[in-house]
C-alpha cells in the first residue's frame, strides 16, 4: 500500500514556556528548530483565540472571561444563591457543580467556570466564552479560526476534543493517524499547566511530565512515518509561567474604601491583573490612588494597551487595568482564594511568558509571537502561498455565513 503523501502535526502544550523548554531535554534529535514565540497580553483565554485566528483581541473579542455587563448578563438566577451560606459557596466542588448547572441551563458549549466570583456579584458581569472557540462561528469577532479555512478549503483533518483528557486524545489522533485520511492534525495538551500552577516551574514533576510528553510524542510520530511519506512536526504553547514569589491582596485594600460594588464601581480581581469600571469619578479617584501606591504593579496605560492589542473602544474588559509585576501573584481574587506557586498572565515581554515552538523543519518566515501560527497553519495546511495570500486577504468566510448563534459581545 502507497504512504499518503505529507501530514501537518500541530501539538499545542498549555504553558510550555521557552524559559521551560531551555532546561530540558525534549525530542532534541527531532525538532531541531527551536525558538521563542512572543505570547500575548492575557490568559489562555486570550491565547488560544490568537493563535487560531492570527489575531489580537480587539478584534477576535476575547481577553478575560468576565466582563461587566450587568444588561445582558445570563447570571441574574445566581442573586438567589447569595444568602448560601459562604462556607458552602466558596468550596471548589459546589462551585464546579454550579458552573455545569449554568452552563446546561443556558447551553453553552464554550469552557466555562464561575472560578471564585462571589455570586451576589455575578449579576453584574457577562461571560466572554460561551461558545466553543473551535467549532464554526465560536470567535466572538466573527474571524475565522484555522479550522474554518480547513472545512472551507474540504481539507481533511483531526482535532482534540479539549473537554477530553491528554491519554483520550492522544488516543483519538493515534486512531485518525492510523486511518491515514487526515492531512492536518491538531493535538491538544493541557495538564502541564495545572502541574505549573500547582507545584512551579522548577518541579521534578514537571520534569516527569515533558519526559511524557516526550515519549508519547515520540510514539505518535513514528506512528505517523509509517502512514506518511512526510510528517511536519510542530510543538508549540501559549505562554510560559513564572514562579510566585509574593502575594498580593489587592481587594481588601479596594475594599477598605468603602465604595459600594455595583454603585461606585465594579471590577474583576483576576491572578495577576485586576480590571475597573468606575461609576462616578469620585470612586475613580479613590481607587487609581490606591493604585498608584501599590508596590506590587501598576496601571496599564492606553498606549500600552493598544500596543497589547487590547484597545477596545467601548472598555468592555474594563476601563483601568492594574497589571501586577512577574511573580505577584493576586490572592484572593476572584478566580482563587489559594496561593499557587506559578503564574501567568504578566508582561507579555518578560522572559517567564514566552512561549516556545519546536519544529523537525524551520519555516520560512519564522513565526515571531502567537498570532503568526495562524499564517504558518494556513501555509501548512494549503501548502500553496498563492492561496494563503488569497485567504489572508479575503478571510476564510464571515460571521453571518458561520453564525447561527447570537453573538454574546
Ligand atoms: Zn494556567
């Protein structure tokens, strides 16, 4: 039997970070590019939307999971469960039972979890990630993700079901490799960011954890030469982390200004960014004071945010942002009330926040930051740069054509 002829193998790595990459061994003997890749302003909720689309968030809508929009927010039942009491609110489990509870009475098909945002503030905020980024019509801007330019161009492909675990996907590909149709393959792989986040960069388990991403990729690889006469590999992530070295409490200083949330103001305390809007401008005063002296970070200012791609300009994130210095981390917020011992989400600059790629060919041009994978996918994926040139110009279809759903933003 003839081997198909060439397969494109992207394995996305949640929090892979170059400064990570550089202290191990990892298919050194395959993937001999290795380089840098810029990250951008944001969590993985913003990295993800980037990376699929080639675009920055102003325009594919998507920073921080909670916004303030207390017109159009879905969360008007949660003003019920506020006199639970806090004891049974705050525990992780009620909490990811309520998110599934929400999230089915309301269909969403996005990743969504309420975190630690306390549920008598719910009512004030709308949620960013409704719908699921990969499926068609999922990106809140209504951009294209690389996955609509593969069904549109009737490209055969595989991707992870994110929703699964790293072994079921690791199986799905393996069986879709061994079937030999697909010629785009999309793998997703998220545990190492909970290792990160839950013991810090410099963990032997950490380490354990690349030597597994390393042996089953190692795995999947040779699987796909048997099938393929050419095997593109690419591993790549999103950011990197950066050890925690000290707290911040951030709202307790905010709240000791007795201003009334909802009234003078509201804001989002994510771990290393908190996020205003200001009701009057006395409680705007107030709070970029507090601001101001805090040693822990500083305000972003609307340079800085149009140069992270985060001008919106209606401030649906937040009007100010307070972004925290590398290794602070914001404890209690409202994703966490526990100290964790890495982080990201800082200055996207910082060497902790690269992220990395690691190719078996080294592309031309090479991608400098997160939003260049989307062009070098495309490239990948149509293997033509007359067509990638035509798809980058005219976009790869329009929210209307993909959209059957009412966008949330
Ligand atoms: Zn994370």
């Amino acid at each position: 039997m003839s081997r198909a002829k060439t397969l494109s193998l992207f394995t996305f790595i949640d929090a892979f970070g170059w400064e990570i990459l550089q202290r191990h061994a990892f298919l050194d003997d395959l993937l001999t590019t290795r380089i840098p890749l810029g990250t951008v302003f944001g969590y993985s909720s913003t990295c993800i939307p980037t990376i699929l689309t080639g675009k920055l968030p102003r325009e594919h809508g998507h920073l921080s999971f909670f916004y303030y929009d207390p017109q159009r927010s879905p969360f008007g039942i949660c003003r019920l469960l506020r006199f639970l009491p806090r004891s049974l609110t705050r525990r992780g489990r009620v909490r990811r039972i309520m998110s599934r509870l929400i999230q089915r009475y309301y269909g969403y098909t996005g990743y969504f979890q309420i975190y630690n945002m306390p549920f008598e503030y719910l009512p004030l905020f709308d949620y960013s990630e409704k719908r699921d980024i990969y499926q068609p019509g999922g990106i809140n801007g209504g951009v294209p993700t690389i996955f609509d330019v593969l069904r549109q161009q009737g490209i055969p492909f595989h991707v992870s079901d994110w929703r699964r675990s790293e072994e079921d996907n690791l199986k799905a590909l393996t069986a879709a490799l061994e079937e030999g149709s697909v010629r785009f393959a999309y793998l997703y792989m998220a545990s190492m960011d909970a290792i990160l986040h839950a013991h810090g960069t410099r963990s032997p388990l950490v380490s354990q954890k690349i030597a597994w991403y390393e042996e089953h990729l190692r795995r999947v690889i040779a699987l796909a030469q048997k099938t393929y006469e050419d095997v593109r590999v690419y591993v790549f992530s999103d950011h990197g982390q950066a050890d925690v070295e000290r707290l911040c409490d951030l709202m307790k200083r905010i709240d000791s200004l007795k201003l009334r949330f909802g009234v003078d103001y509201a804001a989002v305390y994510d771990s290393t960014m908190a996020r205003f809007w200001f009701l009057n401008d006395s409680a705007r005063h107030q709070i970029v004071e507090v601001l101001e002296a805090d040693p822990h970070g500083h305000i972003l200012s609307e340079q800085q945010l149009a140069a992270y791609g985060c001008d919106f300009p209606d401030h649906r994130y937040g009007e100010l942002f307070f972004l925290v210095d590398p290794g602070v981390l914001i404890c209690p917020s409202f994703m966490g009330e526990t100290p964790l011992a890495a982080m990201h989400g800082y200055d996207p600059d910082h060497k902790d926040s690269l992220a990395m790629l690691a190719s078996n060919v080294t592309p031309d041009p090479l991608p400098q930051r997160l939003d260049d994978m989307y062009a070098l996918m495309v490239s990948e994926a149509i293997g033509h740069s007359d067509d990638v040139a035509l798809i980058r110009q005219q976009g790869a279809g329009t929210a209307s054509e993909m959209d059957p759903l009412p966008c949330p933003t």
